[in-house]
C-alpha cells in the first residue's frame, strides 16, 4: 500500500495525472453542482405545488376522521391541520345563496398563503396566518355580489349569525374543489358546532391536511395507507394535480438532460486524458515488466492509482459543487423571489459515483492494454505512440492535407470530443428553446381564467350573444354526466379495481362531451378522430390504463336514466396543463343530442372580473368558477422552472467550454514536439499561427456541423418521447454549429497554443 | 551448481508481415555460460534485438527452446518468465527507458522495489548511484541529465540488485564516441566487479571486441 501510494505520488508528477485529476474534478463538480441544485430547484417546485393542496399529504373522507391519525402525524413531527367542507345556505337580511363553507382549524394552511382583501374590487393582500376570528367569516366575492352586501355585514349561517369580515381571494387548495358551483365561505372550526350545521347525516367533506420532513411524510403516509377506510382516500402530489405534475416532470426531465450531459461532457474530458496518461505509462510498463514485474502488480498499482485519483476529485469536486450552487440558487431566488430550501445529501453519492465511474470506465480498457502490453515492446519501441504529424511548412493552407487530416488519430479524437461538446450544448439549446416556447404556449397571458358550467342549452345562443358583445372568445362543449355501468356489457364492479383510483373514479359520474373540432391540447395516440361518424367514443390515455379497456371496447353509460352504448375508436393524451375544458370522455358529434346536457366553457377576463357578477345576473343559472388563482400559482411554478432550466444550461455551457480547453490540453505535450519540429524546419511564427487557426476553425467547423446534425435528431427524438413537443425539422442547429464551432474551437485551440510559439525550439526539443 | 546461464537450441521467430509469414530467427543454437560476456552483432534488422528478447523471455520463440537459469522457458506464461527474472536479471538499453517522472534515485530504486523485503533500498540505490558518479545527482529527473548521466542511471539501475544476467540492448548507441567509450568502461568494470553474465548486442565491433565470446547473425542465423 505504502509503495502504491509513493509511486501514485511519482505519477503526479506527470502533467497527464494532473490534467485527469482536473478533468474529473470539474465533472463530480458539475455533476453534484447541478444534482445540489436540481434537488433544490425540484424541492422548491414540489413545495410549491404542494401549495396548491394545502399540505404535503392531505386525507379526505366523506365521514368523520379519526383524531388519531393526528396524534400519530404529530409523533412524527408532523405538521396538522383540519378542515370539514359542505355545501349550506347563507342568508342575508334580504337574500340567500348557496355556499361552500369551509371550516378550518388554526394551522390552516400548511402549505401556500391566503389571500383576502377589503372590499370585492380592492387589492389583494398576503393573510396567511391568519384566519377568521370566532364569530367571523371571510368570502368570496360572487358572495358579496349575489347577497347584495358589503364587508362587515352579518351573514346568517344555521343558528349563527356571522361577521362578513374580508373577502377571500386566494387559498391554496381550491384547485381540489374546481368544479365546486358555489362561492366559498371561510370560518374558524371552533365556530362550526354552535351553527348546527353539521349533523351526522350531512354531506360533507372531511380533510385532514398533514406536513413536515419529506422521510417523515413518507413513513406517515406508508404507515396511513393500509389503515384506509373505503370513504378515505390520500391526496399527494403523485396522485393529484395533473396538470402540475406535468410542468414538474417536464422541468426536472430537463435538468436531469442538462445533469446527464454534462456528465457526458466530462467524459469526453476524462477520456482523452486518461487515454493520454496510459499511453505515457507504456514504456514505464514494459519496462518494469522486463524487470520482473507481474502483471497482476501492474494492475493493483494502476487501478489503486486510479481509485485514489477518483477519492481526491470527488472529496474536491464534490465541496466545489456544494460552494458552486449557493452561489446558483442565490442568483436564481433573486428572479424567484424567495431563497431554495436546502438540497438532499444524493448527490454526494452521484458525485463519487461520477468520479469512480468515469475514470474506471474509460481508464480500465486502456488499463488492460497497458497490463497486457508485450514487455518485447521495450526492445522494438513503441510505435503505438502517435507519432507527431509533421508537415513541411509552408503548404499548410492548401487543401492537400485534408487526407491527412482524416488519417490522423489525433484529428479523429479531437472532432470526437469537440462534436460531443457542441452537441451536447446545441441539443440543450434546441431541447431549451422549446420548451420554454412551449410552456409559454401553455399558459399564454390570456390563459382562461374563468370556467363557466351549468350553462343549459336554452343559453348558449343568448350567452354567444353576450361574450361577442363583450369582445370575449368562447367556444361552448356539451357536458353530459354519466356513470359508466357495463364494460363490453359486463356490468362494471367496483370491487373489481384494487386502485384507489379506479374506485373512485367509478364511483362517480364522468363528464362526457362531445365535439367535431379534435382539442388543440391533445394527441391522438391510437385510432381515428371521428370524421362524420354518429357513433364512437374517444378516451383519454390515462383513465383506459386505470379503468382497464382500450381501442373496440364498448363501454355503456347511465345517463340520467338512459343508457347509451358505444365502442371507443380512440385514445387521446391529455395536456393537462392547457386550462382549457379537458374531457376523459368524448362522444362522436351529434351522438348525444338527445341526452339531457348542459354547457360548458372557459373565457379570459383578466382584470374585467366584474363581467362574472353581470353574466350572473343575465343567466342566473349559470355557475362561474375562479380558476385565475390557480393560472397564477401554475405560471409562477412554470416561471421558477424555466428560471431553473437557463441556470442550469449555463452551467452545462461553461462545463463544455471547459472541457474543449481540456481535450487541447491534452494533446499539449505531442503538439509541442510538432511545434518544435516544425520550427527546426524553419517554420516561422506567422506560418505556425496560421497552420493552428487553420487547423483548429476546420476541425471545429466538421465537428459543429456533425454536433448540429446529431442535435437536430436528437433534439426532435427527446422532445418528442420526453417533452411532448412536435417533430419538426430546423437546420438552424447545422448552421450555428458549424459557425459556432468553427470559432470556439478555432480561438481555444488558437489561445490554448499561442504560449508554444514563443518557446525556442531548442529547449522544446529537450523537454 | 550450473555453470550455463542460458542455452538455446534451434531458435527459429517468424513474424507475419505483409500477408506472409517473415523468418528473423532461422535456428540459433548458443549456450552462454555463467559470468561470461557475450557480444552479438549484425546489421540493423539482423534480429539481434529479437535474439536478446528471447534469451531474456521478453517473447517467446515461434519454435525451439530457451533455458535460462536451466528453467525451460516454453510452457511459462509471461508472469511465470516475470518471475524468473525478478531480481536475476538486469537490462541496459539504447535509449535508456528511464522513467521520466522518476529521479535518478528513484529510478535506481525501482528494481529494489519489486524485491520483496530489500533492506533500505534508498541506501543500495545512493551507492550504485555512487558506483557511476552520480553521488551528486540523486534528484534531478532525467530530463535535467545529459544522454551519458542518463545511460549511467540505466547500469546503476541495470547493477543494484546484483543481477546474475545482464541483457545490454546497444548501451552506446545513443551517445558520442567519448561517452560512448565512457559508459562501455563502467559497463565492463562492473561486469567484472560482480561477475555478471553479460550479453550484449551492438553493431559496434570495437564494443563487441571487448567481451569473452562474439557471435555475429546474419539473415537469422548465427555465423
């Protein structure tokens, strides 16, 4: 051990072990800078959905829940809080409305803020922690405009009478409510037996809302599940929110690309240089084999050599990515407003993996060759060694010695590398712009903000009339409520699905609609979109896979009283994250006419919002649902993604220029002897200047247009399969990579060798 | 005791070249006794260095046999032929092969330590250092060494572990006549110190002049 450590101490002396060490370096410091950061960023983009639930992990039954599952949530250091939802009227001294109370207990929320205001057209103002007071209640403003009131005014609920304090605007976890109809009233859970509103017959929704530690929510929530009652059910960010998800998945889908390229990058690095430390090795080698060494000591002696490389780069790559992110997230918090929570410890392991990995992955194969190297070679020379390619100066401008280029090792290896670098960061600069275009596609400043349901079909020519007045665009899709009863005229078992899903999901009806129009936010994955026909049924990916039938089958609904039977002709993927109307169900055009159905549509008010109170007021039957709220939380979660995806891309970026400057490093030492060559031979500096430019801006042209070319491909590939993007072909990439490369490699070869010019040929020799 | 340290007979080494099979070695029969010096010459592509690899196991011959030490060589594999020259068997080379991020000391050093338990090999590497004049040199690398202090590094290195063979690949080839004439004087002195057996192979007929026994190859075969 002692030896191998000493002799690890000689190789250090070789420029080769030294530029190795740094190459892995750099890539355990990308890898763990942008793993430290990504665990951040997706920590930060997880706490901010998380906002729209209320809580890390909320329990909902249509019964009372059990007090203990609390005491058990606070054992673990949990975070509680409780909230009991229905539906009662309000009254006024004049009039009366429909609402959903909620009562909340005094930790609501636990996750996302509460937003109320003074008066129904005041600003809005941050309220969390804080709650109604007893004998108060907050609401939303349609409640003020049905009940013709002004805050402060009493509001009778069951036996009590209420303070109509503020009007609410936002609360975190009225996403899971969307298609409540009535406007939502806010008290204090202490508040709620005296109203007598609440008896063991009433319909109501209990939640019990639960957060903390991530391991922490992980235990509570593996120990809870079993324990579910059939009325329970767990909400979690993995089994709601699908439109969130989405964005979530998408952002880290790319960091991870970002992650994963870089790692990539840094092979290439590591690669070229471990290439050129074993080729430095050989003679050494052979002639410690000619001495009498083993093989098998050879190996130990190199591969601990190698491992102990792989401990020092990780220990220093690892505490520079770990510095390196602060100084990441604190630029990035500054566009997001708040400082990232703290990353997870994983990619330590990542960053020791990376380093361990990259050098034994590409050091062993030359390793091998090195073990096996014939000790005759000692006596015949080395002739594996590249020899230096000289060239008589003079002719280096001409054409002539492309053939030479292409038979050279060194060019080969050189575009190799310079081809991965540059593809690597054109394809994050395609994939990038992409999406980034695409989710601002997704949620455009004029996003619906508003749905409009129980729209009867009496209204929708008077409600057409109403939106052109107003300039407003609408398009309005039939809703018919349905349960679905037989599959292929078996009738439907909901004690066949072992899925909390698929239970629910049967257990209540589905939205069908119906529409010629194929909707702009999907894609049809399987069979036809109806041209014509009266009959067929397309269904959405996600609720075939849970509810188990696909193309053919036949599915029959119960609807009000009528059955209706049809085979489904396609299956669509739903972009859940469109915020327009999105249906599991669509029924071929005019199969349903004879159903009894309602209407539904989604507009953009933006800051007209007192349209919604004069649209109630001329169609009284019509229910408008708020979803500007959850717009907002949606597109600042999507603004910190795509804040995250620029920060990583300009570490991916810096990463590659790093190593294009350590592959010319590299090969440093045999174009110094060249150099010096070419110098004996009388090639002065302007000659030498412009052999290097010429060489370099050719070789990085061949490599950008080659990267360009690679990116192009597999840019569509992973935006097609990963990112939901379409296919589409853009040469762009070809031409900047060949522009681009071409002066990149060209001015860091030009700048990387511009120190040799000036040494005498002389003492290059003797080095 | 074995007064033969190697003995070869019918030595034949074909190699494949261009498609057909080129002879080098077309039977060489020698037996070269112990603390003997033995010169081979030819001219360049004669097979010489072949020849030395052979007798020294670097490679193994395409037919015929090898004893060194009496070993039988066919039939070892190459970390069994290792084996056999640990310690044993030193070697001297044209262009010196010292290794470059090594000092002078640690170079000398280096057979040492493939020994096991050598006793202080920093001091056994300062005296043969000594032996051929370096005393003062033990850390500068061979970079910062003339070509005649470099091949004197090599027989330090080639001597210290008091090898019963030594194997010199044209130990002068690569210097001057001066230090050429230098290196050969210590390269002999030392022989003769330790008793060494000692083959050489050079096209320098003076150098050859110098040893016991002279075997010249021509076209693979020894005249």
């Amino acid at each position: 051990m002692k030896g191998f450590l000493r002799h690890w101490q000689q190789r250090w002396r070789m420029a080769e072990l030294r530029l190795l060490l740094l190459a892995l370096i750099i890539s355990v410091t990308v890898v763990t800078s942008v793993g430290f950061f990504t665990s951040r960023v997706e920590n930060a983009m997880q706490q901010q959905a998380r906002q729209l639930l209320g809580g890390d992990v909320v329990l909902v039954s249509s019964r009372p829940l059990a007090a203990d599952n609390l005491q058990r949530a606070q054992a673990l250091g949990l975070e509680t809080a409780q909230s009991i939802s229905f539906s009662s009227m309000a009254s006024s001294t004049d009039q009366s409305q429909l609402a959903q109370i909620k009562a909340v207990s005094s930790t609501y929320p636990l996750r996302g803020d509460l937003k109320t205001a003074d008066a129904p057209e005041a600003a809005e103002i941050l309220s969390t922690g804080q709650l109604p007071a007893r004998g108060e209640i907050w609401a939303e403003a349609r409640l003020f405009a049905e009940l013709g009131i002004q805050p402060g005014a009493s509001v009778q609920l069951g036996h009590s009478t209420f303070k109509l304090a503020r009007v609410l605007t936002q609360e975190p976890d009225r996403s899971v409510n969307l298609f409540q109809f009535a406007p939502e009233v806010l008290m204090n859970l202490d508040d709620l037996s005296a109203t007598g509103l609440l008896s063991p017959a009433s319909r109501a929704s209990f939640s019990q809302l639960f957060a903390g530690k991530a391991a922490a929510v992980k235990q509570f929530q593996t120990a809870l599940k079993p324990t579910l009652k059939p009325t329970e059910r767990l909400r979690t960010l993995e089994d709601d929110l699908t439109s969130v998800q989405q964005t979530l998945q998408r952002a880290s889908r790319f960091l991870t690309l970002a992650a994963l390229l870089s790692v990539v990058l840094a092979g290439a690095a590591v690669a070229l240089t471990s290439t050129s430390l074993m080729r430095r090795e050989l003679p050494a080698v052979a002639v410690l084999k000619a001495m009498g060494m083993a093989r098998r000591q050879v190996l130990f002696d190199h591969v601990f050599s190698l491992l102990l490389t792989a401990l020092i780069a990780a220990i220093v790559g690892i505490a520079l990515g770990f510095g390196l992110q602060f100084v990441l997230a604190d630029w990035l918090s500054r566009f997001v407003g708040k400082a990232l929570p703290t990353p997870g410890w994983l990619p330590v392991l990542s960053g020791l993996f990376t380093a361990v990995g990259l050098l034994l992955g590409f050091a062993l194969p030359q390793l091998l060759r090195l073990v096996n190297a014939a000790p005759m070679r000692i006596l015949q020379g080395f002739s594996e060694q590249p020899r230096p390619s000289v060239r008589v100066a003079g002719k280096w401008a001409s054409w002539g010695w492309l053939p030479r280029l292409r038979r050279s090792r060194r060019a080969v290896l050189l575009v190799a590398v310079f081809t991965t670098g540059l593809f690597s960061l054109l394809l994050l600069t395609t994939v990038r712009t992409d999406l980034l275009n695409r989710w601002q596609e997704a949620l455009p400043s004029d996003a619906p903000d508003h749905f409009l349901i129980n729209i009867q079909p009496a209204e929708t020519a008077p409600l057409q009339q109403f939106f052109s007045s107003k300039g407003i665009k609408a398009e309005l899709y039939p809703m018919i409520r349905g349960r679905l009863v037989e599959i292929n005229g078996k009738p439907v078992v909901v004690d066949d699905y072992g899925s909390q899903k698929a239970k629910h999901l049967l257990e209540r009806e589905f939205n069908i609609s119906s529409f010629a129009e194929f909707p702009a936010s999907n894609a049809l994955l399987q069979g036809k979109w109806f041209a014509g026909e009266h009959e067929g049924l397309s269904i959405e990916k996600g609720i075939g896979e849970t509810l188990r039938f696909g193309m053919g089958d036949k599915l029959t609904f119960d609807i009000a009283g009528q059955r209706m039977t049809q085979p489904i002709t396609s299956v669509r993927e739903v972009r859940w994250d469109s915020m327009q109307p999105n249906f599991f169900v669509i029924a071929a055009p005019g199969s349903v006419e004879n159903l009894p159905r309602t209407f539904i549509t989604s507009i953009h008010l933006g800051e007209h919002k007192t349209l919604v109170t004069e649209l109630i007021h001329q169609f009284p039957s019509v229910t408008a649902i708020d979803i500007g709220a959850i717009v907002g939380q949606i597109r600042s979660l999507v603004e910190q993604a795509s804040m995250a995806v620029q920060g990583i891309f300009v570490f991916t970026l810096i990463a590659g220029v790093v190593v294009l400057i350590a592959a010319l490093q590299s090969q440093k030492a045999e174009r110094r002897r060249e150099i010096a060559i070419l110098k004996s031979l009388g090639a002065g500096r302007a000659i030498l200047r412009r052999r290097i430019w010429g060489e370099f801006l050719l070789l990085g042209g061949v490599a950008g247009v080659l990267a360009g070319i690679l990116a192009v491909t597999a840019g569509n590939l992973l935006g097609y399969f990963l990112f939901d993007l379409d296919m589409h072909l853009n040469l762009l990439p070809v031409l900047v990579g060949g522009i681009a490369g071409s002066l990149l490699v060209g001015t860091a070869g030009y700048f990387n060798l511009r120190g040799l010019l000036d040494v005498l040929p002389m003492s290059l020799l003797k080095s | 005791m074995n007064n033969t340290a190697i003995q070869t007979d019918n030595l034949v080494k074909t190699i494949p070249q261009a498609g057909r099979e080129l002879q080098i070695l077309r039977g060489v029969s020698l037996t070269i006794g112990a603390g003997e010096s033995v010169a081979i010459t030819g001219t360049s592509g004669s097979g010489k260095s072949t020849l030395l690899g052979l007798l020294a196991g670097l490679d193994l011959p395409t037919s015929g046999t090898v004893q060194l030490f009496g070993q039988k060589l066919d039939g070892l594999d190459e970390d069994q032929r290792a084996k056999l020259r640990l310690g044993r068997v030193g070697f001297v080379f044209q262009s010196f092969h010292l290794l470059e991020n090594l000092t002078a000391l640690e170079n000398v050093m280096l057979p040492l330590e493939l020994l096991p338990q050598v006793a202080d090999p920093a001091a056994r590497a300062t005296e043969a250092l000594a032996k051929v004049g370096l005393a003062e040199r033990l850390s500068h690398f061979p970079t910062q060494l003339s070509g005649g202090e470099q091949q004197r590094v090599a027989l330090a290195r080639a001597f210290v572990t008091q090898p019963q063979i030594l194997f010199a690949d044209e130990p002068t080839g690569n210097l001057d006549r001066a230090t050429g004439h230098e290196i050969s004087d210590l390269l002999f002195a030392l022989q003769e110190q330790s008793h060494t057996t000692l083959v050489l192979v050079t096209h320098d007929d003076t150098l050859a002049a110098r040893c016991q026994t002279h075997y010249r190859l021509e076209d693979g075969v020894l005249v």
